[in-house]
C-alpha cells in the first residue's frame, strides 16, 4: 500500500506541473501457464485431483483437475510480479492436503513447471490385485502366457498363466507402481516390453491388457504316396486340409512319390490329407488325418495306395492297316486313337469300348466307302488280364464305281475307277439281272445308299439298298412303286433337299415322299403332280436354290426345246399345269437328253441334232449354261459348246469335276480342260470306254463319297440319262 500511495503522489505531481501531456500506449502482457504432476508418496500419480493457481495479488483461477497420469496445466495465468500459489483439493481420503506451493518467475507467454508430491498413507485392507488379458495381433486370446508383475521397489511376483482365452490375475499386489511383463509366448510371437500400471490401492484391482504382436503359425506336411504293388506314384495331387480351414492348394508328388506341403496353418495341430489324380488302376483312399503340427514342425504323412495289375487289351483292325481312326475309351476318361492292330498294355481293370466311323478311301473319280464291322466291344479287362477286340472294314454298297443301268436288258453292272481310267474295252462288273424289268431309264442314289430305278415301260420307281448292290443281289428290289398305270416314265429321277424322289413322265413331274419310298406299292395317286410341257425324254435335276430343272418345250410338242425351272414354290403348290419361271431355249430342232450341274453351278446340258438329211448322221452337243444365265432366260448362247458326231445320252460329274458322257455303246470322260476348250467336234484322246456287252442309259455315281452332296443332282453327281428308246417329236 505504501508503494502505491509513492507512486500515486509522483503521478499527480506530474500532472500538476505540465500544461499539456500526452498519454504513452502500454503494450498489453501476455498470461503464462503452470503445469506439473500430482503424485502420492505411495508412488503413482494421483488422478481427478483439483488444482487451483492462485497469481500473485490476483484471485484465484478456475480449478483444473489431474489427468489419470496425475498430470495438469492451467491456462491463462496473469503475469505479476509477485509470487502465485498452487492448491490442491479433492485428494484422496489417505492423503494430507498440502499446504499452498508457491511458484515464482512467470513471465509472458512463459510456463512453470510445479510438481507435487502428496503424503499419502496405506488405506487399511488386503492388498489389491492386476488382471487383463494378452491377446495376438491378430485379435485372439493366447493361452498359456506367463505373466510375472513387478511392483516398484520390489521382487518380481510368480508367474500366473493365461487361460484358455488369455485371460490373467495376479493378486496380492502391493499397493502402487509396477510392471507387467510376459513370457513363455509360441514362436510365432514376439514378446513384448514390459507394461507399466499405476495408481494400484488395497483392496482395488486394476486391468492392464497386453497385445503381442505375432505371424500366422504354419507348418509342413510331407511324405509319400506310394503304390501297393510298390515304387512311388508321380503326379499324383496331394492336398492338406488343416481342421476348421479351408484346403490348401495341391502339391504334386515327384517321379519317386514324394510330396512336401509348407506354410500349413496349424489352426489346434490336426488336419487330413487327400488324393487326386490317381491312376484308374488304383483306388483313391480316404483322407489320412495328422495330428502334433506345431510352428516351424513338420508332420510326416505316408499314403499306400491300393492298386490293380494292369491289363492289356489287342485291337486288331483288318486290313492290318487301318483306313480311318479307331478309337478306344475305357475307365476314368482314358481315351487312345489307332491306326493299326495295337495292344494296348498297362490298363487299369474295367471296361473299354471300341469306335471306328466309316471312313474313305480317296479316289479322284469317286472314292469308296469302308464302314467297320466291331466284334467284342466293349470288351472288359481284369486286373492282370488280357481282352481282344476286332475291327474289319469293308466296302460300303455301292460306293466307289460308276453305276451303268442298260435298257432292254434289265441289267444293272459297275465300272470301277481303274476301268473308267484304263479305257478300252471293258465289261460291266455283274450285279445281277432284275426279274420283270423292261427298261431302266432314270437312277439317283438316296440319303441311305439306296440305288431308285425308273423302269418306263411298267410305270415303276425300283429301290436296291447298298447291301443288296454290294452282294449283287439284285433278281428282286426292296421295294417296288407302282405308279397308277403310269407307263412310260421317262430318264427323270431326281432327290430334293428334304429327301422327297421327283420323277418324270411325259407331261408331268410326280413327287414321292420318303414315307411313300419306304412303304412302296402302288400309288395311284401321288402327292404333288406339276404339268407342263415337257421333252419327250425329261431328265431333271436340281439347282443349289432347289429349282427344278427340267428339258421341255416350248408351246406344244411340235415348239422350240428349252430348259424349263420350277421354283421350290411351285413345286410344293402342284395342283396341275403350273408355266415355269425361268426358260432357257437351247435349240429348235434339239432333243434334250441329260442335265447336270457342276460344282460351280453351272448346268450342262447333253442333246442330240436329227440328221440334216437322210442317209446322214444323229449329230450330239454338250452346252453349258451359267445360274446367270439360267436366271435371266431367253435365248443365250451356251458358255462353253462341244459337238460329237453321234448322239450323246446323259452325263455325271466325278469327283475332279470331269465329266462322263453316255453314248449309244460307250462312256467318254472329258476333263474340266476339255470342257473349257471352247466350240467344235471333240473327239477324246483318253478316258473312252466301250462297253462290249451292253447298251447304258443311265450312269450314277453313289452320293456318299466325300465330294460329292447326298442329293447329288443338286450339284453334280447323279444325272438321269435319255432313254434309248428314241422318240421324235
């Protein structure tokens, strides 16, 4: 008080004696903090304490209070230039509140550090007690810890033990500071540093949890897998499937059988082992369980496997070379092709089935069909037995050779590539004479390798299957269609893409479905009858659209010949005469004799020329039309034309695309080169056979060979021939 009275008379003084003063601006100061740390002579901080700073000749400043580490800091504390007071309250009952600590130095924005050690004695009571729990880092519980806790200033207690969950309790723990500290932890953790616990009282306890950081505990499983009949099994998967998790990825056993899985999950040490890929020979054991895999262990695993002798099985195929692949499949998948008489060792008992498909022999003029004949398949192998199978192949009816039907003689015979390229004089391999036949004049082969005949002068449609055709029995047909008195059905005879046979009178195109073709009898009244002006002779074939193209004429008998076409459309409609969208005119005073289309769809067409005056001779022409111009009609000039000096009948095409042609006794073949060569008399040079004993009319290769379509009048193949029944118009 006294300094401030000093200091108030100097202030009025002043003012007194000066006539004019200009206040001087103070900077404003800046408050400090005071912290430190409450603690109990008992050891350990003492928490929720309330502590008040008090500034020198200032009022006291709102209480702050101890952290649990005995910890506080009070803000905003002026600057004076005496010394200020700390507090304390809300001790705990066995501690003595202490007197006001003075502090002293506190300057701006500056701190003070004040730290208080409180007079505390033992609370009466037992002692207290630590627990918690030691966990992994991977979430789990680890049982079988040893925890120790050491409390300050004393011996180390004995150890406790984790329970199942990792749970711990030490009791009879001085009151205190201490630590808590663990050992005894799997090899797969790493023990931690020492954890420290404060503010333990008598009769209280405390928790104090520990995480110990810890890797996924694997091991190995290995061993071998081994066969009962001995030696090691290779390639064998193995896979180990710890208890409770998910299996592991296969292991695959050396060419000794040996296996090693690592970085198996222990999970409680157990797990099974299991098989895959064993041979058919042997039988797949059940999983073999393991137990005792420890961290860093391994656990051995033998596997006997129970397996049969092998077998063998002997394909044998004749011809002892085998046209086509034979294919033997047994147990467990096993699949092998063949080629020749094989015996196949080292099967596993069971049963295998031999395959062999109908496979061809190529030829450039046609090939043959060789269909397999299997005996004993499938065929069963004991342990350490032996089993055969056959395999023969055979020709297939009627394939490989050009089919020759002959008028008058009712006689039908084959020529064989090697005759039709020799040449010369040849003589029809017999097949056989057909009873009752008068005249066969159309021939197309089916989708099943049957051989149809039109026979003209008994209105009859003739079917011989390829068993027949390849025994040459051929006295009686398998069936016979007798079609309502019809009597002169003429050359053709064609299949459409549906299987249904299309046949040819004089003015009419007649339908029979496959059902009919399979029942046979007599058909007075067929299923589609189209009318129109057809040529006397009236071969048809099929375009690749399936238009019908048929030889005709053009307003009446007496009218210009032509190529006449019927739309698919107008086939299935029928119901009688019906014009035919598209007509080419090849000829006024021509007779047409065959059609036939080549692979590239063009049509070629065989007519023969009356003579130009008596005495002189029937002259024959070979014209061929493009889809283009069988397209657009009238009255095109032929793209490629060849003359003959006699007349031709119809034609087909081979495999190579050459074409045959049939004359009164004898069958040319002209080269794709020859039919390009262009205009004039062509007389071959090769390929000219001369039938010594019979007369064709019709020629048919078998549609079933490679290269050439099932309904080969389609696009080559199967050509109806004229009749050799001459007729004039």
């Amino acid at each position: 008080m006294r300094h401030l009275l000093v200091w108030a008379s100097l202030i009025f003084l002043a003012a007194c004696g000066s006539t004019a003063h200009t206040p001087t601006a103070t900077a404003p100061v800046i408050p400090g903090t005071i912290v430190g740390a409450i603690t109990s002579t008992q050891g350990g901080a003492l928490s929720g304490v309330h502590v008040v700073v008090t500034p020198g000749g200032g009022t006291p400043l709102r209480a702050v209070t101890t952290s649990t580490t005995g910890n506080f800091a009070a803000t905003g504390v002026p600057v004076t230039t005496d010394d200020g007071t700390v507090t304390l309250s809300a001790l705990p009952a066995n501690c003595t509140t202490p007197s006001p600590v003075s502090y002293a130095g506190l300057t701006g924005g500056d701190t003070v550090i004040v730290n208080v050690t409180v007079t505390c004695a033992t609370p009466a009571g037992p002692p207290g007690s630590v627990t918690g729990t030691v966990t992994s880092s991977s979430g789990a519980g680890l049982a079988g810890a040893m925890v120790v806790v050491t409390p300050n200033g004393g011996a180390a207690m004995s150890p406790v033990s984790t329970n199942a969950t990792g749970v711990y309790t030490v009791t009879n723990v001085a009151a205190g500071v201490g630590t808590v500290s663990v050992s005894g932890l799997p090899g797969f953790c790493t023990t931690p540093a020492s954890v420290p616990y404060t503010g333990l009282t008598n009769t209280m306890s405390i928790t104090t949890d520990i995480v110990v950081q810890c890797v996924a505990p694997t091991g190995t499983v290995s061993g071998s897998v081994t066969s009962s009949l001995g030696g090691g099994l290779a390639g064998i998967g193995v896979i180990v499937t710890p208890t409770g998790a998910a299996a592991l990825p296969a292991v695959t056993t050396s060419a000794a059988g040996a296996y090693t899985a690592r970085g198996v999950p222990i999970g409680n040490g157990s797990g099974t082992v299991s098989l895959t890929g064993v041979p058919a020979s042997c039988a797949a054991p059940l999983a073999t369980p393991y137990t005792s895999l420890a961290f860093n262990g391994t656990v051995a695993v033998n596997i006997v496997v129970t397996c049969a002798q092998p077998g063998t099985l002997t394909v044998t195929v004749s011809p002892s070379t085998s046209m086509g692949p034979v294919t033997v499949s047994g147990p467990s998948g096993y699949t092998q092709t063949l080629t020749s008489t094989t015996t196949l060792t080292g099967l596993a008992p069971g049963q295998y089935s031999v395959t062999a498909p109908t496979v061809e022999s190529p030829d450039a003029i046609v090939p043959t069909l060789y269909a397999a004949s299997i005996t004993g398949s499938p065929a069963s192998v004991s342990s350490g037995g032996s089993a055969s199978v056959s395999v023969s192949y055979a020709p297939v009816g009627g394939t490989g050779g050009l089919w020759v039907m002959t008028v008058n003689e009712s006689f039908i015979g084959e020529l064989t590539p090697t005759q039709l390229r020799l040449g010369g004089t040849q003589s029809l391999t017999p097949s056989g004479t057909t009873s009752g036949g008068t005249a066969f004049l159309g021939a197309a082969f089916d989708a099943q390798g049957t051989l149809w005949v039109t026979d003209q002068l008994l209105g009859q449609v003739r079917g011989f299957t390829a068993a027949q055709l390849a025994a040459g029995n051929l006295s009686s047909p398998a069936v016979t269609i007798t079609l309502g008195g019809r009597q002169a059905l003429e050359s053709g005879l064609a299949f459409d893409a549906n299987g249904n046979m299309w046949v040819s009178d004089l003015a009419n195109l007649i339908e029979l479905t496959p059902q009919q073709l399979a029942t046979g009898g007599d058909i007075a009244t067929p299923t589609v009858i189209v009318s129109g002006t057809i040529e006397p002779t009236a071969p048809i074939a099929f375009d690749a659209g399936g238009t019908l193209w048929v030889g005709c004429t053009i307003g009446g008998v007496a009218g210009p010949s032509g190529i006449c076409g019927y739309t698919p459309a107008q086939l299935a409609a029928g119901g009688g005469r019906i014009d035919p969208q598209d007509t080419v005119l090849t000829g006024s005073n021509e007779t047409i004799e065959g059609l036939a289309f080549d692979a590239s769809g063009t049509l070629w067409v065989t007519a023969s020329i009356p003579p130009a005056a008596p005495g002189l001779p029937t002259l024959g022409v070979l014209a061929a039309y493009t889809a283009a111009q069988l397209s657009a009609g009238g009255t095109p000039s032929p793209a490629h034309s060849l003359q003959f000096s006699a007349a031709p009948a119809g034609l087909a095409f081979d495999v190579s695309g050459d074409a045959w042609v049939c004359f009164e006794n004898s069958i040319i073949g002209l080269t794709p080169a020859q039919l390009a060569a262009g205009t004039g008399q062509v007389v071959p040079l090769t390929n000219v056979v001369t039938l010594s004993a019979n007369t064709p009319t019709t020629l048919a290769f078998d549609p079933h060979a490679a290269g050439l379509p099932i309904y080969a009048n389609r696009v080559r193949g199967l050509v109806p021939l004229r009749s050799a029944i001459r007729r004039t118009r």
